[in-house]
C-alpha cells in the first residue's frame, strides 16, 4: 500500500518570559516527497537564546532547500545546517553583545527513509506502531555518566546537574553531532522532535502509546498540555515537531469494461 505522510509541528511558551524554542517543519521546493523537520533551543538570557534558535531553523532550512536530499548527500546536508548555523550564533555573540546558544535537532525524510541529526538536549524519537526504535542520546553531563555505566537513567533524571549541557551550537569547541537513520519506512513508523520542557514530564512508553493512538494534532495538544500540568508553574518553554507514516488504501482502478462505456457514451453524446 503507498503511504502518507502526517505532520504537526506545536509549542507554548510555559511559564517562562520569553519564547527561546523554535520548531518548523517545510516541504523541499523542488523534490517531492522530501520534507525537514528543525527544533531549537535557545539558551543566552533576554533575547540570545530565540536569536540563535533562529539561526537553526534558518540555516537548516537554506541547506535542505539547496540541495535536493538523497542517499549520498543527506549527512552532508544535516551538518551543513548545524555547523552553519554555529558559526551565524559566533558571529551574533560578538555583533550582539550576547551570548547566544542552541541545541539543534534536524530530520530529513525523502521517499523511503528519515534522516537526522542532533546537538544538545534536545531528542529525536523513533516510535514504530508504539514501540520504540531509538532515541537520541543527550549531549549532556548526566547522560555521559549513563553511557559510562556510572548512574542509570532513572538516577540520571534526579541528578542534580542535569541540565549541564557537554555540546551545544554557539560553544567551544565545534558542536558535537550525531546522526541516525532508517530505511525503509513502514505503517506506524512516527518521529517525534522536541526540546527538554516536553520529554521531561513523560517517560518513552507513553510518548509511544500517544503517538501510537491520537492523530498527530492531538498528540501535539496532549505532550503540551501534560507538560504544562506536570510543570505546575515553572515549565520551560515546551516544543514538539511530529512525523508520522501511515499506510492508505490505494484508489480502486475502475474495470476497462466501464471505461470502454463510459468513453462510447461521451463519444456518442458528442457526435
């Protein structure tokens, strides 16, 4: 069966003064089927953070409308949208007299397979029909300690550091950045990109189970809705991009023998 494609991109500003994420999901202009999805962070005070969240979604954007993803180039494209963003956030950092910076999440889907690419604390999910594939690993002090078989993760969200971040767009050195992959897509595959004033509140089973049983716009409704109850009056800013695949029934052909009638009948009535 062909599949369809379900997108949603959401976000509220929770209890903070200023809105510092930016999420954006775009079509490519020219190569149909292919579609970028970007979420941003933004940290630096008044104004630095949204200013370099800005950049992420405008320098992931200018790469994907470039150059036409396939196989071969798609890395290449991930990373010239993080890295050029970076170097925009050090440029703003002198020019602006801030100190602007982002993590960044950017995935690509083109016919038949998603790519993506990460810095900082913000995740990527990968659900498929509810059960989990993958999830991006934090660039961040606490989720080193897990990778090291230090602590858990159930420590991990108790740490008192945890929100230290180890690599972020805007930083020394150069952003870290790791990527993932699947092929090919199939019925139930979703994705899920959002920043750390969502996946805070909601353990990995019921992302899932939300992005398994609700059309994408009421996912999005619920992880906002549950994270701003659950914040109880300190939230972070919430984001949260969702791509989703289903399979479609494809059109019905109609018999030849009913076309073959139907085109006597316009010849006739013409004549």
């Amino acid at each position: 069966m062909p599949l369809t494609i379900e997108t949603v991109a959401a976000q509220h500003i929770g209890d903070r003064e200023e809105q510092q994420d930016r999420v954006a999901i775009f079509p490519h202009p020219t190569h149909k089927g292919a579609l970028l999805a970007v979420l941003a962070d933004g940290m630096g005070g008044h104004s630095g953070g949204s200013l370099a969240a800005e950049q992420v979604i405008f320098k992931a954007r200018h790469a994907f409308d470039s150059s036409p993803p396939n196989v071969e180039n798609v890395r290449e494209t991930l990373a010239a949208g993080i890295n050029d963003a970076h170097d925009s956030i050090k440029l703003a950092a002198i020019t602006s007299e801030q100190d602007p910076h982002s993590t960044a999440c950017i995935l690509i889907l083109q016919p038949g397979r998603v790519d993506w690419a990460y810095c900082g604390d913000s995740r990527i999910y990968h659900f498929r029909n509810g059960e989990k594939i993958t999830r991006t690993f934090d660039h961040s002090y606490v989720m080193d300690l897990v990778r090291q078989g230090l602590i858990g993760e159930e420590d991990a969200e108790k740490h008192p550091n945890k929100n230290i971040l180890l690599s972020c767009l805007g930083d020394d050195p150069a952003p870290r950045i790791d990527y993932g992959e699947t092929s090919p897509l199939r019925d139930g595959d979703a994705f899920l990109l959002c920043s750390d004033g969502m996946w805070a509140y909601f353990t990995d089973e019921v992302i899932g189970k939300v992005l398994n049983e609700f059309p994408v716009r009421q996912a999005a409704e619920i992880f906002i809705n549950t994270a701003r109850s659950r914040g109880n009056g300190r939230g972070d800013n919430i984001s949260v991009a969702i791509v989703r695949v289903r399979e479609v029934e494809a059109p019905k052909e109609e018999p030849l023998w009913k076309k073959a009638i139907a085109q006597r009948k316009a010849v006739a009535g013409g004549s």
